[in-house]
C-alpha cells in the first residue's frame, strides 16, 4: 500500500508539474504575440560588408538618430507610431541620402515601413524575441550587407525619449500598450528561454 501511495503521489506531482509547464509555454506564446503586435523597429541594411559601407551605415544610423528632434517624438502607441513615420519616410531618404553623398558614397536608399522576419535578438540590457514586427527599414544600396536594429516604439534608441532614463524605465513610461509580462519577457528574456525553444520547435513541426 505505502508503495502505491508514494507512486500515485508521484504521478500526481508530475502531472501538476507538467501541467504549470505547458501553462507557462502559453503564456510565453501569447506574450510574443503581445510584443510582435507592439514593438516598432529600426532596421538599417548596408550596402555590403565592407570596411567603408559598414561604416557608411553607421553613419546613415548617426544621422538619422541625430534628428530624433524633427522626425520622431515618444510615440504613445504603437499604432501612432506606425501612422507618424509613414509620414516621415521621404524626409528619412533625404538624410540619409545627404549622409551618403557627403561621405562620397554615390548608393541610393530605400525607406519603407513593413513586417519583417527577426530571429531572436539581444541590445544592451534587453532582448527581443523571434516573431514578426512592424519596421522602419532603412536600406543603403543593395543592402546585401550587415545590419543594424534597435526598436523604436517604445522609444529605446531615441535620444529624445531621455537619456537618463534605463531601458526598463523607458518602457515603463513611454510603453503603454506593454503588459509587466512583455516588459518582464523584454528584460529578462533568460527565463523564457526554456519555454521559447519548446515554442519554435512546436512551430517548425506544425509548418512541416
């Protein structure tokens, strides 16, 4: 009896263990569709991989985030986001096309607002999960080369959003559509990472 009573005990406490864990996949699940419906991003694609279109691309990024001022304010949505830089895309082709042309690059640029592929990716003291997120992309030429990204709503790469404020801070005050659980994922995107890599193998599967 003692024996049926501890193995029944441990099939119970399985059970209730795996059970949290498939409630905690959901919730990471649900909570990447959160953010890729909230993040705005910053995409900017060089020309190649060289030396100097590497550097031009950098430049193109200095420039554009210099003029914060003029074309980007802390966006209060992500959808006013979205409407405030569809407005902007022909002021952001003239600096950057300005910025190629002073630095004696002849490349023409591309600016577009679009949903893109991103893999996981990590920037300073936060991380942003694989999914598909609205863009402002930016491409210098053939854009066959190395980019650079960082998101825009809430406004984690824009001077004007403060720079003494943390990441965390920044999300906090200008993010109102993110939940604690999205702000909690973006910072501390490590305690997922269990649960998400279960996420993209179900994904892989179902699309096979």
């Amino acid at each position: 009896m003692k024996k049926s009573y501890i193995s029944e005990t441990a099939l119970i406490a399985a059970a209730m263990a795996f059970s949290l864990f498939v409630t905690g996949v959901f919730s990471a699940v649900q909570t990447e569709k959160s953010l890729e419906n909230s993040l705005v991003r910053l995409h900017i694609l060089a020309d190649s991989d060289s030396e100097e279109d590497q550097r031009l691309k950098l430049m193109v990024r200095d420039a554009i985030l210099a003029s914060s001022d003029e074309l980007f304010v802390p966006y209060s949505t992500s959808e006013e986001a979205r409407i405030a830089l569809s407005g902007q895309l022909d002021r952001i082709k003239e600096i950057a096309d300005n910025t190629l042309a002073e630095n004696g690059s002849d490349d023409t640029v591309t600016c577009e607002l679009r949903e893109m592929s991103f893999d996981r990716r990590i920037y300073k003291d936060f991380a942003v999960p694989a999914g598909n997120y609205t863009a402002l992309r930016v491409t210098i030429g053939s854009g066959e080369g190395h980019n650079w990204w960082c998101v825009m709503y809430p406004p984690l790469c824009v001077p004007c959003a403060g720079a003494a404020l943390t990441d965390e801070e920044i999300m906090e005050k200008y993010g109102g559509e993110l939940s604690e659980e999205d702000i909690l994922m973006l910072t501390e995107e490590a305690d997922y990472e269990a649960r998400l890599y279960i996420v993209e193998l179900i994904e892989k599967l179902l699309d096979k």
